[in-house]
C-alpha cells in the first residue's frame, strides 16, 4: 500500500497539504457555531443556525461549485472557494469581536460556499490517478490529511481563543484560522490541471433519471446522504445538549467532538486497502450498522463517557458510509460526464446535510434530546433497506 501512495502524481500531494490548512476552519464552527449563536441569537432555539446555514450553503453552492469548475477547471474554480473560506475567517473575526449575530450567519455561508469547492478535491484526486482501483486508498490519505484539520482546527480555537480580549472569545481564533487559509491557497498555486480536463463534449451526456435508474448510482448517492444527514444532525446537537442542557465543561464538550472527527478520519488509514481488496459492501453494513448502535448508545444517558461513545461511533459509520459512496460513485458515469454525475451526487448529498442540521436545533429544543435521537431511526431502517435492494441486483458498473 505504502509503494503505491509514494507513486502518487505530484497533484495529489499538493491536495494532501491544503486540505488540512483550509478545512481547519469548518471543525472550528462545528465546535463553537452552536455554543457562539446560543449567547449571540435572539433566541436559544436558533443556536445551531449558523452550522445549519453553513451547510445550506454548501448544498446551494454545490451546482455553481461543479459548472465553475466545468468552465473555469479545477484550480480556479478552487482558489475561488478558498477566497471564500478566506473572506470567511475575517467576517467570523468581525462576528466575534462586535458580538454580530448576522455576521456569524454571513461567515457560516462564507464557509459553506469554499466547501462546495473543496469537497470537489476529492474528484480531482480520482481523476489525478492512474487506475480507478486505487482511489479508495488516495481518498482515505485525503481523510487522514483532513484529519490534521479536524483537530488542530479546534485545538488552535481553544487556544487562542482569549488572545484578543472580547465578550464573547475566539477572535484570535479566526485571525489564525485566516494565515493558515492564506498559505494553504499559495499552495494550491502550485497544482496543475490534469490531462483529462478537457473530455467533457466527447459523447452524449445522460439525463438526471438515466443516472438514477443504475442501482450503484442510487446506492453512492443514498450512502454518502444518509451518512452526511444523521451525522450532521446529531453533530449539531451534541455540543448544546452537553455543555448548555447537561452541564458538561467546555473542554470535555471539545474533546467528545475532537473524538468524533478522529473517528470519522483516522480510519481510513485502514479503510481504504481494505475496500479495495474486499469491496464496498462489507462497509456499507457496517457503516449502517453503526448507526444503528449509535441510536442505542445514545438513548443509555448523558454521562460524558456516553457522550464520547456515541461520537466515536458515528464517526465510524459516516468513515464507511462516505468512503463506500464517494468510490462507488465513479463506476457510475463516463469520463465526459463527470461533472453532471458529481454535480447531481453533491445537491442531493448536502441538500439532505442541510435538512438535517436546519432541523436539529428545532427538535432539540422543542423535543429534547431523546426525540431527536428517536427520529433517526426511519433513516437508519431506508439506508439498510436500499443496501438489501442494492445487494438483491447484483450490478456494480455503469449500465
């Protein structure tokens, strides 16, 4: 495994750097977005807004992100989204030192519209290899970069957080997060356009209904959806229901979502060999298998242990879940209709993502904690019920 990921091309590598430098700041708003918008909202009950808008605009920025990048290629289709996580860290900067509840609003769609384009990487990446077949192996390498990300974003937060004196914290934080941004975006200066760039008018491009009628299509989309939506959901709520309903400390509430995230990335040091030696079926039932412990442990309590089991397992479960879908997803379209597939792929996955955050402080406010984790039971029964369908067809290419 390690031969092969030192063979990887030049642009890979490059990937593999700003990943962690730019993405910093999404964890970040994971982490404070819901405990900065509980004290600066009108009401209580918005507090998870700002994640929730942040990823509204990833789902509405998805297409543009995908037609930019069809027009304009994938290098400055990118350093546009950077622009955007740039802007972001200054107007959450703004946010934080004036108490502006409006602004955190404006920077969380900042971040949600760089993700769009940055989650396009992971297609660049695809198409940056040689062989299909190793592209399990290069996302999971891409996972563990993010990884660096997911945890030194917040870890910089907390740290800095009172460096600059202000109500409410965290200006320092964003100022980081900004430079971090900066050189990531002078390293992406160095990536070239692959060879492959320019195949998007050879042949007939299919419809939206021709793409969802191939088995395999539905499965990556409904597998990378539901793992975005449950754990986003339940993501969004965690933080309020520990350190604002059940008294956790800020620290403990850091270091059950810093868990989470590892357990979302560091996986895929073993994921990816593993699926490509075995397949995408033997993490799709674990990935919902995991979700459904995830329901159970949930439901046991609100100690801190009980906390950090549940994350740590959800992170598994979207480990498997988005790693299946994302390799499955290329054996679903030809070369010249990439972004077409990639495009459609990404509006359903974070329009799903974007409902479920948008609903999770509503129901966590209204309903308490047990309903929210009640509620996610339905979408655990639909994504096993289409792994049965997927497995009963038999048919994992392009029809």
């Amino acid at each position: 495994m390690f031969q092969e990921i030192k063979k990887f091309p030049k642009n890979i590598w490059i990937i593999y750097a700003v990943q962690p430098l730019v993405q910093s700041i999404a964890p970040v708003l994971v982490f404070v977005g819901g405990l900065l918008g509980a004290v600066m909202a009108p009401d209580p009950s918005w507090a998870t807004l700002p994640i929730a808008v942040m990823i509204v605009a990833t789902a509405l920025s998805t297409i543009p992100a995908v037609l930019a990048q069809k027009k304009f290629g994938r290098k400055r289709a990118c350093m546009l989204g950077m622009s955007f996580a740039l802007i972001a860290t200054l107007v959450l900067t703004g946010a934080t030192f004036f108490g502006k509840f409006s602004l955190l609003l404006l920077g969380a769609s900042c971040i949600g519209v760089s993700q769009a384009f940055m989650l396009q990487l992971r297609f660049a990446i695809i198409e940056s290899l040689d062989s299909p077949n190793k592209a399990p192996i290069a996302l999971s390498f891409l996972m563990l970069a993010g990884l660096l990300g997911a945890v030194g974003g917040p870890e910089i937060a907390l740290s800095t957080k009172d460096l600059i004196a202000s109500e409410h914290g965290f200006v320092a934080s964003f100022l980081v997060l900004g430079l971090m941004c900066l050189t990531g975006m002078l390293i992406f200066g160095f990536y070239k356009e692959c060879d492959n760039a320019n195949t998007d008018n050879h042949g007939d491009t299919r419809s939206v209904l021709d793409f969802f009628k191939q088995p395999a299509f539905v499965l990556a989309v409904i597998a990378s959806g539901v793992g975005f939506a449950v754990m986003s959901y339940v993501m969004t709520a965690t933080p309020i229901s520990m350190h604002d309903m059940h008294g956790h400390s800020l620290r403990d509430t850091k270091w059950v979502i810093q868990s989470h995230l590892i357990a979302m990335l560091l996986p895929s040091l073993l994921t990816g060999a593993l699926m490509q030696r075995f397949g995408s079926m033997p993490f799709l039932i674990a990935g919902t298998f995991a979700y459904s412990m995830v329901i159970v442990l949930a439901l046991m309590g609100h100690s801190l242990m009980q906390y950090w089991w549940m994350m740590v397992v959800l992170g598994l479960g979207w480990n498997f879940l988005f790693l299946s879908g994302t390799a499955i997803l290329p054996t679903t379209y030809h070369a010249h209709e990439r972004f077409k597939a990639q495009g459609i792929n990404d509006f359903v996955v974070f329009s799903l993502q974007a409902l479920a955050s948008l609903s999770a402080g509503l129901v966590l406010f209204t309903q308490g904690w047990d309903w929210l984790i009640y509620s996610c039971i339905p979408v655990v029964v639909i994504m096993s019920l289409v792994v049965l369908w997927y497995g009963a067809q038999g048919r994992q290419s392009i029809s």
